[in-house]
C-alpha cells in the first residue's frame, strides 16, 4: 500500500515537472475552461442580481393586497372604500398613529435611461404616510422625504444611478405636472430602489385616478399573522382581493426574467462545457502521446498502471482548477456589482439592479472546471495505461 | 485534385485529434447560429418596422390611455394616410400566468390589415372578421403553441379589463396570419374594439395607442410633429416617432441584459476558436520535417502551402457546417421561451457571416505554421528529423 502511494507522488511529480515542456497545449486547455467558467459565472451572476434586488429582508413581514385576478399592481385596482376595510382587518401591526398600512398607485413615466439615452418605463408609487414605517428599512440617504400634499419625489437609488434628470434639486416634468426631486432613498425591499415616490393624495390627481389606488401594503404583527389576515379579507363579503406575502409577490413578479436568464446561461455554458471538454481532451490526448515512451520506461521499471492513470487525471485536474480559478477571479472582476437596469415584462417596469457573483456560483464555477479536467483527463488516462509497453519503447 | 489523397492521410493520422477539433469547431458554430436568433430576437420589431408607420403613444407613459375620439381627428391631418388604435388587454388563457402573449382590440379591421400588409390574412377570413363581433385572428406561431384552429371559441381572461358581468371574455378564431417576412412575428392576437369597448366594465373610450399611416413616408417626421401639435395642452397629450423608432426604444428596455448577453456569447466562440485553432495549428507544426521532406522530393512552395491550408479548411468545414446547420435545426423549431422571445430566427445574411467565419478559421488557423514550413530549408528540416 505504502508502496503504490509512494508510486503515485512520484509519477505524478515527475509528470507535473514536465509540464512546461508542453505549456503551450496546457495553457489553450486552461483557458478553455477558463472561458467556460468565467460565461457561465457571468451570466448567472446577472440572474443573482436580479432576485438580489427583488428579494425583501428576511425578517420584514409585508403582505400586499391586489384586486383578485390582478397579476401585477399594474393591472391591479382598489377603490378608497376597499383599502378602507383592508386596513381594518387583524394581523396588521399597530403603530403609534393607528395600523401600519398603505395604500399605494402605480404608474410608470418615461425618462432616459443613462446607458442607451432611449426612454425607458421607470415606476413611480404614491404613497400614504405609513409606507416607510411598513418596510421597515428605508432610510433617505440623501436630501430629504417629501412633504405630503407637495409635489415633491423621493428617488431609489437604483433609479436614481439608472436613469438621468434624478439627482436632488431638479425638477421632473411629466405631462401638465412639475415635480421636484427632494431626495434619494435606499432599502424598502424589493424593487423600491429602482422606483420613484411620492404623496399617493397628490399623485391621484395627476394621473386623474380619482380616488383609486392599485395595492395596500401592511406590515404583519408577526409572519403567522399573514393567515389571519389573508383569511379575513377573503371571507369579508365586501372585498374581493388577492392577498399575498411581499416576498412570495416579488418571487412571482421576477419568474419570467430569472427563467429566461438561467435557461441561457445554462444552455449556453453547457455547450460551451462541451467545446471546452473536446479541448481538454485533445491536451491530454496529446500529452499521453507524446509521453508514451517515457511512459512505457516507467511501466518497464516496475510502476504499475494505477499510479500512471492517477498521474495523468491529477495534471488534468490540475489544469483545469487552474483554468476555472482564472475564469472565476476573471468573472468576478468584471461582472461583480455592475450595474444595469433592464425591463421586468411582468410589471412591465424597469428594475434598476447590480450584478452579483455569490459564492456559490464560484464554487459552482470551480465544480464545473474539476468535472471538465477529470472527464478530459479520463480517457487519456486509460489509454496510458494500456499502452503495451514492448511497442511503445520502440515508438520514437 | 491528385493531392486530396495525401490531405485525407494527414487528417486520418490523429483520427481521436480530427474528430475532437472538429467536434470544437461544431459546438463553437452551434454557439454563433443561437448567438444570431438571439440578436436577431431582441431587434426583430425594428427590422420589421414600417417606414410609413407612425406610432403615437400618451406622452406620460404607453401605459396611459388616450381618448378613442383621437382617430378622427388624425384622419383630418394633411399627410394621415389612416389611423388604427390598439389597447394592450393582457389576455391569459386557462387561467395559467404562463399561458400570456400579446393580445389586443383594433379599431378596425379593414384599416388594421390595410396599414400592416405584413399580417397575411386569407379573404374568406377577413370577412369573417368583418362579420364576426367576437372574432379574433390569431398569428401563425401562437396558433400553434395552443393549438388553435380556426371556428375554435377561445375564453381569454383579463386582469385589466374585467367583463361586465364578469367571466372571461369569449373569442372565435376566425383566421390565422401568416408573416409576409420571416421577421414578422406572429404571435400577436387581435380581436375587434366594438366588441370590447362595449362588454369592458370601465373605461369606456379610452385606447391604448395609435399607429398611423402616412401618405408620403418621406413627410413621417412633419406629420408626427403636426400630430403632436394637435394634441398639445390637452389633458391627453400625445408622442408620435415613427415605428423604428419606437421599436428600438422598446427594444433597448431591455438594454444592458441584450447587450450583456451578446458579448458573453461573443467571447464564448472567440475562446473556441481559439483553442480549437490552436489545436489545429499544432497538427501541422508537429510535422514540419515531413513537409521538409516533401519540399526535398520537389513539392514548391505553394504546393505545400496549399496542402496545409486545404486541411485546416476541411477541419474548420466539417465542423462550422455541421455546427451552423444544427443551429438552424435548433431555431427552426421555434422559440425556447415564445413569451419572452417571439421571434427566433436564423437570418440568412447572418448564416453567410457564419460562412466567412469558417474559412477565415481554416486560412488563419493553417496559415501560421505553413508559412513556416514554406519558408523552411529543407537542409534544416531533414536534419531536425535525425
């Protein structure tokens, strides 16, 4: 036993020692994978990002009631008398100026986007005093909140690095209103930072909505509230409502994006696994090759077939961890908190959003390249060692 | 052509080496074909746009409403052709979220198919259409993802229109277009506003957006001002730019995701190529001494130049055909995700870049190391062997 591991270290030693010989062969092998790895990082990492900025904290408790049928907020609509007895039903958690829950509208206004100058459909809320109470963890970064009644905007910051005219102390005109930006707020969960806030009582006017709104948003006196909650607006004989958990909302809302994103990505990265896959094994077909006499002396000296098989998976093994932490450390670089902005369809809204290389899409990117080399170090490895050894001594 | 022999021997020498370049070369071609119907899907509105179309929208936002009394008015400015209005109705069937795709009211079906000769619509349907209050054409691709026949009722669900009455709203197929162009999609579904207008519980009057024919597409820009114009200081004000235009703002929502996407991809078939180029370029180094020896026995230059590019061309062939025509299987299949990408084609000129792709990797790739041994003495060759 003692003896063959003493066989492997030394075989495989002696070969690693061999490798520059052949570092042209090794080097297009690595960075094969290197690119796979580093595609596949960045593709999933746009994916990451996305549910990144469509996630709330784990422990804020909101539910959000939307019209029954209604898909999104968009299509959503709730008239003042429903969000009245909304907000009187139980589970929703009491704060010092009554039940923490808002009523809110949803609209969208075009304004250039930054990067392509084109309009985009940036999402901008009316909100009631109770908004940033219920998500708990929004804070004004920069200037100040709007004042109610005002026509005065608070910007996400997501929004706020997204699209132009939104830095604090410019005026926003849209239509027949004028609207000032007073500040640039951070947190809110979910997509709050890619929108635009303001006073729901002035923005009903503007966008001659009577006195309608689209959602009410309620913190819950714990998460084993949201049943009651949910229950009691359901058998309320006044309302016909669809009551979910903010964070089972945003989860629905970015479903079509995610999919499409991880689909390429996978499809994508798998073919490229392939093309890296024939590269590799064509590296190590040709490095058993060109070792086949050396290979054969080694045999004829006594070393057995394990060790020489061994040998030969752990240079490609090698290679590829190489390549794989070369394509990750590449995707981390260049994809890792960059910015962009994109459309979600299903609330036809722009989601401002920064890349996210997670740790587990690298260790996921390191799994990739070590199945890589041991396939393509596989094979290769059979073949050396069933080279017959009298043939291959007499090979030149 | 006596040499085809000698080019097929190199290439049999290494048959495990052969078959995996080309199996690279293969997967890197399949990567460029997706690459192009993905392009090709995120810009397919404005390869399609009508250059005598204008697209007039609520300046606010598409999703703000306009008046429906907007058409006649339009049809009174100089230059105004003919107006149709659309009203985005989110239609769902079966209930399901996933079962989504464009569904819309028209003004007028006449109009609708007279401003968009695109949508390839038989007579006997067209006045079906005209007949029928509840109809609904529906594209070629859509009717096939639901399997839809045409005299199928069809129970459509919004969330922004709900029915008077409630329940779903009932539809007659009474025809199936086809796209005049292969860019057009077809996954739309149109049905007659008259219909609408009067079984929608609110709203009444209120359209979505219009599109607009001119009568001289060189005066687009001067009619879409003047209809601007018309509207300014209402409470409905209008923004009119002409169908390209729209398209690719639309298209650029998507933005920096499409952009992303297409340089990954880009550096996806680079990185192949280079590696399966390098393998390639590899092969003919290994035997400089035997293309010494052949120059020895009276092979010219050329000849041996010839040899060495013929074989890498065959590698870079074998693969990059293959590899173009599975993806031209793969995208005529249809879209992976139709409601994200309705549209997914393989365009013809893109195939013919593929083409130019494949050679330019078979000369580059061949090149290098035969202009070495081109340039190789022979002395030199033959004792490098000993």
């Amino acid at each position: 036993m003692i003896s063959w591991l003493n066989q492997i270290l030394s075989v495989t030693l002696f070969s690693l020692r061999t490798i520059p010989e052949r570092k042209g062969s090794a080097f297009s092998a690595a960075i094969g994978i290197a690119g796979v790895v580093a595609v596949l990082v960045g593709v999933l990492s746009i994916a990451e990002g996305f549910r990144a900025a469509m996630s709330v904290p784990p422990n804020q408790h909101v539910a959000i009631v939307l019209r029954s049928g209604a898909d999104s907020e968009m299509t959503s609509g709730l008239s003042r008398e429903e969000t009245r007895l909304i907000g009187l039903a139980p589970g929703i958690h009491e704060g010092p100026n009554g039940p923490m829950a808002s009523s809110e509208l949803f609209v969208m206004i075009n304004l250039p986007k930054k990067s392509t100058g084109t309009d985009a459909n940036v999402p901008m809320r009316g909100v009631e005093k109770e908004a940033a109470a219920v998500r708990g963890d929004l804070r004004v970064i920069q200037g100040r909140m709007f004042e109610s009644g005002r026509s005065e905007i608070i910007v996400g910051a997501g929004a706020a690095r997204a699209f132009s005219g939104l830095d604090v102390g410019q005026t926003l005109r849209v239509g027949a209103n004028e609207w000032k930006v007073v500040g640039i707020f951070s947190g809110g969960g979910g997509a709050a930072e890619s929108e635009i806030w303001t006073d729901a009582a002035v923005l009903q006017p503007a966008y001659n909505r009577e006195d309608s709104f689209q959602s009410v948003y309620a913190r819950l006196e714990t998460e084993g509230a949201f049943q009651k909650f949910k229950d009691a607006l359901s058998t309320n004989p006044q309302l016909k409502v669809r009551t979910l958990l903010q964070s089972d909302f945003l989860a629905e809302q970015s479903s079509i994006l995610t999919g499409f994103i991880e689909t390429i990505g996978m499809s994508i990265a798998g073919l490229m696994a392939l093309g890296a896959l024939f590269g590799a094994l064509n590296t190590m077909y040709t490095v058993v090759a060109s070792r086949s006499r050396e290979i054969a002396t080694l045999r004829a000296l006594g070393f057995g077939a394990s060790p020489v098989v061994i040998s030969v998976l752990f240079e490609s093994l090698l290679i590829a961890l190489l390549g794989g932490s070369i394509g990750a450390a590449a995707a981390y670089g260049a994809f890792d908190g960059f910015q962009a902005a994109t459309i979600n369809w299903q609330s036809f809204s722009q989601i401002a959003f920064a890349f996210a290389v997670t740790p587990k899409l690298l260790v996921m990117a390191i799994v990739w390249a070590a199945v890589i080399g041991i396939i393509g170090g596989l094979f290769p490895a059979l073949r050396a060692a069933r080279l017959p050894v009298a043939i291959a001594l007499r090979e030149t | 052509m006596k040499f085809v022999s000698l080019v097929w021997c190199n290439l049999r020498r290494k048959k495990l080496r052969t078959w995996l370049t080309i199996l690279s070369v293969f997967v890197a071609f399949v990567l460029f074909g997706l690459l192009c119907a993905l392009k090709e899907a995120f810009t397919a509105g404005v390869a399609v746009a009508g250059a005598d179309r204008l697209i007039a929208r609520h300046k606010v936002s598409l999703i703000m409403l306009l008046p429906e009394s907007y058409s006649r008015r339009m049809r009174q400015i100089p230059g105004v052709d003919s107006a149709v209005h659309f009203t985005w109705f989110n239609g769902i069937y079966q209930d399901d979220a996933r079962n989504f795709f464009a569904s819309m009211p028209i003004s007028d079906p006449e109009e609708f198919l007279k401003i968009f000769p695109e949508y390839v619509l038989p007579e006997s349907a067209r006045k079906e259409w005209m007949a029928t209050r509840t109809g609904a054409i529906v594209g070629r691709s859509l009717a096939g993802r639901f399997g839809w026949k045409v005299g199928d009722q069809v129970p459509l669900k919004s969330p922004i229109w709900p029915r008077k009455g409630g329940g779903a709203w009932e539809f007659k197929i009474v025809g199936i277009y086809e796209g005049a162009k292969r860019a057009t999609d077809t996954s739309g579904f149109y049905f007659r506003y008259d219909y609408f207008d009067e079984a929608r519980m609110r709203g009444e009057g209120e359209v979505g957006w219009y599109a607009i024919r001119v009568a001289d597409p060189d005066q687009a820009e001067r009619v879409a001002s003047a209809l601007d114009a018309e509207f300014v200081n209402s409470p409905f004000e209008t923004k009119t730019e002409p169908e390209g235009a729209f398209a690719q703002g639309f298209a650029q929502q998507i933005g920096d995701i499409g952009t992303m996407l297409i340089a990954i991809l880009s550096a996806v078939f680079f990185t192949i190529l280079l590696v399966a180029g390098n393998t390639m370029a590899q092969a003919v180094r290994e035997r400089t001494e035997e293309l010494g020896l052949l120059k020895a026995v009276g092979f010219t230059n050329g000849l041996v130049l010839v040899l060495v590019l013929a074989e890498s061309t065959l590698i870079a062939m074998a693969g990059g055909l293959t590899g173009l025509g599975a993806a031209w299987l793969i995208t005529a299949g249809g879209s992976p995700m139709p409601s994200v990408l309705p549209v997914f084609y393989l365009p013809p000129h893109l195939l013919l870049v593929g083409l130019g792709m494949i050679f330019g990797l078979g000369l580059i790739a061949g090149l290098l190391p035969a202009l070495d041994a081109m340039r190789l003495r022979i002395a030199v060759a033959l004792r490098r062997q000993a």
